[in-house]
C-alpha cells in the first residue's frame, strides 16, 4: 500500500480554529485603532480651521461664513470643505466676530467616540457622548 502525503481534515481544522483565535483577538483592536485615528485627524482638522479662520478674518475683515468658502478661497482642501472627512461630519456658521465648527462622528460607536468642537476662541473641546458645545470640556 502506498500512503498518501497531505494534511488530514483533524490538522486542518486546528489550523483554522487558530487563525479564528488570532483575527477574533486582533479585529477589536484595529477597529479601536481606526476609531482613535479618526478622532485624531477630527481634532487636527479642528485646529486647521481654527487657524486658517484667523487667516481670513485679517485678509477679508470678517470670519468666513462656509466651509465651501474657505475651500473655495484655497484655505482648506476640498474634502474638508465638503464637510465630512475620516469619518467626521463637520458642521461651521461664521460671521463677522465670531465661528463655531462641531465635528461629530458620522456614525457613533463605529467612526468615532467623541464629538469635538471649535470656536474663534480657538480653544478645541470635546464630549465623550453626543455633540460638544461651547461648554463642553476642553482637550488636554
């Protein structure tokens, strides 16, 4: 009798049963990763605003009153003028003395934890739930 060279079913399925371990392991944290990088270039995105908004309001005497504007005037890049960027929705009112902009995680839980938001103060503050305010703490 010739014997056969292979793997038996038995081999297979440990092999499979480890694979299942390790991405069972692996996924929770790379999902957490993607989440906190999210919130890291919301946060960054925040201070981006709030200094090319300092920017205009010396060019142009007044704060702008769009996103779409600062886009448009070659301030931001197009995607942050759009209003949604890594996985944060930005929502901005401007006029001549004061802007806010609240970045608010598209969908909670999955593209982000925290909502942040900015005014001309400049200072970035952010609430663990729900969307920040005026009053809500500032970042460390």
């Amino acid at each position: 009798m010739r014997k056969e060279h292979g793997f038996t079913l038995i081999e297979l399925m440990i092999v499979v049963a480890i694979i299942a371990i390790i991405a069972a392991i692996a996924i929770p944290s790379l999902l957490n990763a993607r989440k906190a990088g999210n919130e890291a270039s919301a946060i960054s995105s925040l201070r981006t605003l709030s200094t090319v908004n300092q920017q205009y309001r010396t060019r142009f005497q007044s704060y702008s009153t769009s996103l779409a504007n600062l886009s448009t005037t070659g301030y931001i890049d197009s995607v942050l003028g759009s209003g949604t960027k890594s996985g944060y929705g930005f929502t901005y009112s401007g006029g001549t003395n004061t802007f806010t902009c609240a970045a608010a995680p598209s969908t909670a839980g999955t593209t982000g934890d925290r909502g942040f938001f900015t005014d001309q103060t400049g200072v970035i503050r952010f609430s663990a739930s729900g969307t920040a305010t005026s009053a809500s703490a500032p970042l460390d």
